[in-house]
C-alpha cells in the first residue's frame, strides 16, 4: 500500500510550523516532508518527529538566497564552496532526523555563463553531493520542476533528468518524479513512471492545474495510486499540494485510499 508524507510547508498552515507535526499524525500520515529545516534546532525537529511517530522522509538542500530569487545554486559557477557548505549541512540535519533522502534545488539559468558551463557545474556538484551522503546510505534527488511555477530553471523534463543521470553516474542519485510538474510538462503519466522505473526513489502528488487535493483537476491519482501498488512501488508520495479549504477538510481522498 502507498505510503503518504505530508508537505508540512504547504499543508496543516492553518497552525504554526511546529504544530502541523502533530496535525499530521492525527490525519493519518506516516512521514513528513518540507522545503528546509534550517530555521529550526536538530534537536527541536527530531524530538517533534518522534513525540508524533513520523518518519522523515525528505527535505531541500540550503539553496541559496531564496529571498533574492534563488532556486538552488548547483548549476550556477563559482559558487561551488557554498554548495559543498550546503551539503555538510544538510547531511548533519539528515543524520539527526534520520532522514534518507535530500532533493537538491539545481538552480536557474544565467546568461553570464554558456550553457555546457552551467551543465558541467551542476554534474559536478551533484557528484560532489552524492560522494559525500552515500557514506551514510543518503540518496541525493533532482527534480524537473515546470516553467511555470518556475521561469527559468536549470532542470525542467524529465529526458533531461535521464540524461544528467548518465554523466552524473553515481548509484545514490535518483529522481524525484513530481507528477504535478510532469503533467504541466509532458503527461503521459503511467508511460512516464514505466519508463523511469528504477530512476525515480520519490514521488509527489498535487492536483493539475490549480495544485489542490490530487482528488480534482485532470489527473485521477486514485487510478495511478492504484497502479503504483500493482507495480509495487515502495518509495513515499509526498503531498506536496496547497489544500483548497482548510487542510483536514480536504483529506477525503486519503481516507478512500487507506479505507
């Protein structure tokens, strides 16, 4: 059966962030997931998660100065020693929490640079970053997010996903199949997850176009849910959706997946 983590960055908001941990627990969710952990102690996060029985099931690197309009910086040159910084930190809150997986924000593109330069960087730091989380059995994941959510960024279909991982070569490097993303992009979604199986270790759900429940919008998740058991996938479904109303008012499609 599916495995659920709810996206405590946009779901449970109708409380503090370190409340929706216990609002999580209580809607029936396993494990957990958000953007970055850094504002809070190690020691405060894992002691929420274990009060609340939740498994960590992934966070973001530190990806740059988001308030200026950062989205990563692992394709960006000359910034390599703040990303080798990023990743001894996110590896020291990954240990703390438990935590098997790291998505790693690839960042935009900067016409400063030529594209062959930014694609060189981005291989090497994602190496970089796999060399050091597979020391402690951390799986490193890249993420094809669409343009329009997100002008502009490095990584956006999921060929050009398949294609870095055949420079990247590292066996802790995987996917991360956003189905909301994927759909925007390309579609296609059951030939999609068939024809990455075995290059993905993460999926995230939200419905299309409006990114609510995955129970409206033009995607029947419930259907692909199904086929995921079928095909026996073992991985986590991060609920990475706004909720339309309150976030418990919408959880409807989780109780008919569970029932």
């Amino acid at each position: 059966m599916a495995k659920f983590a709810a996206n405590l960055s946009v779901m449970f908001k109708e409380v503090p962030f370190t409340e929706r941990f216990e609002r999580a627990a209580n809607a029936g969710f396993k494990g957990v997931e958000y953007l970055f952990p850094y504002e809070k102690s190690q020691e405060e996060l894992s002691s929420l998660l274990k009060r609340n029985q939740l498994t960590q099931v992934l966070f973001n690197m530190p990806a740059g100065d988001w308030d200026s309009g950062d989205r990563g910086i692992a394709c960006l040159p000359g910034r390599e020693k703040e990303f080798a910084n990023g990743v001894h930190k996110a590896l020291e809150y990954a240990l703390a929490l438990g935590c098997k997986q790291i998505h790693v924000m690839a960042g935009k593109w900067d016409g400063q640079f030529t594209q062959d330069q930014q694609r060189e960087c981005y291989i090497k730091n994602i190496q970089y970053a796999a060399d050091v989380m597979i020391e402690h059995d951390i799986n490193v994941l890249i993420e094809p997010i669409n343009i329009r959510d997100m002008p502009g960024y490095f990584l956006t279909k999921q060929n050009q996903a398949e294609e870095l991982l055949k420079s990247i070569v590292r066996q802790n490097v995987f996917i991360q199949l956003d189905l909301y993303h994927c759909q925007i992009m390309e579609g296609d979604l059951l030939k999609m997850i068939e024809r990455l199986w075995g290059k993905f270790s993460h999926i995230q759900i939200a419905s299309v176009p409006d990114r609510h429940e995955p129970d409206r919008g033009e995607v029947n998740y419930l259907w692909l849910f199904r086929k995921l058991d079928e095909m026996g996938y073992q991985g986590w479904l991060g609920c990475e959706y706004h909720p339309e109303g309150s976030t418990e008012e919408g959880l409807g499609w989780l109780e008919k997946v569970q029932s």
